[in-house]
C-alpha cells in the first residue's frame, strides 16, 4: 500500500464515486438501502474531509504559499459539504428532500474532486516530490483510526468551524 497522500486521497475519491454510484442507482429503490448508502457516503466524507483539514491542507498551505487561494477554495467546499452532511445525518430517507439533498452534496463533492485530482494536486506533486507526500501521507494513515466517522462527532464538528476560520 503507497503511503503517497496524494494516492490516499486518490483512493478515496474512487470510494467516494463508487457510493456516488451506488445511491443514484438506487434513488428509486427502498429507502431503507437509501439510507445505508448515504449513511457510508457520510462517513467516507466524514474521515476524508477530516484528514485533508488537519494534514494536507495545513502542510500544503505551509510548505506551498502560492496555493493558498487553492487551500481556501477547497476549505469553503468542505464547509458546504459539511453542512450538507450534518444535515442529512439527521434525516430519513423517507423525507421528500433527502433526495435532492444527497444529489446537490455528490455534485458539490464531484466539483471539488475533480478540481483537485486535474488542478491541484499536480501542482503539489510537482511541488514537493515523493518524499514529502509520502511524510504526509503517513501522517494521515497514522490519524484515520481516530478520524470522526459520523458529521455529528464533536471532533467532526470543530474541523468544519476550523476550516472555515483558518
């Protein structure tokens, strides 16, 4: 397994569209299996968003000061998306809007990625070569253990208030 953060992250974006996948084939279907597949975008969400604001992010924004606009811009995407995911931890399948919601949060999530993977994180491999992702990238595999796995989770919760204020 690459301990490369870029990789990581990478892996997680492949997890993350194969729930996406995933609910939008079912968007028809039982809201019981609705509410499961949402329950495991959340959590991905959750334990990703939490490991890019407390090490990419910040040793990026460090190491790299030209991407700070960059590191901003992601910042205010996770805080929509965490809004988005605080919300829908709270409701049932059944609401009449759990479904857009969901939709408006995969699309919000698809953006973002897709800006990072064909934007930014070429300028970041360029940037610091494999030996410092890899740095990084150890660190995050150390914290995703403890990472907050549900939007509700205090620890989720102050990453979503201190992303916005950094």
């Amino acid at each position: 397994m690459s301990t490369d953060a870029i990789v990581l992250l990478k892996e997680d974006h492949k997890e993350m569209r194969r729930l996406f996948k995933a609910f939008q084939d079912a968007v028809d279907g039982p809201a019981s299996r609705r509410q499961k597949l949402v329950g495991q975008i959340l959590e991905a969400l959750t334990v990703h968003t939490y490991l890019e604001n407390e090490v990419m992010y910040p040793e990026v924004r460090k190491l790299l000061p030209d991407l700070e606009d960059d590191i901003l811009e992601s910042y205010e995407e996770h805080h929509v998306a965490d809004l988005l995911c605080a919300e829908l931890a709270t409701m049932d399948a059944g609401d009449s809007h759990f479904n857009a919601k969901t939709t408006v949060l995969i699309e919000n999530v698809q953006h973002h990625v897709e800006e990072e993977e064909q934007e930014w994180f070429p300028k970041v491999r360029e940037a610091l070569g494999r030996n410092q992702l890899q740095e990084i990238g150890e660190r995050m595999i150390a914290l995703r253990p403890d990472a907050p796995r549900s939007p509700t989770e205090p620890k989720a919760i102050k990453k979503a208030v201190d992303a916005v204020t950094a």
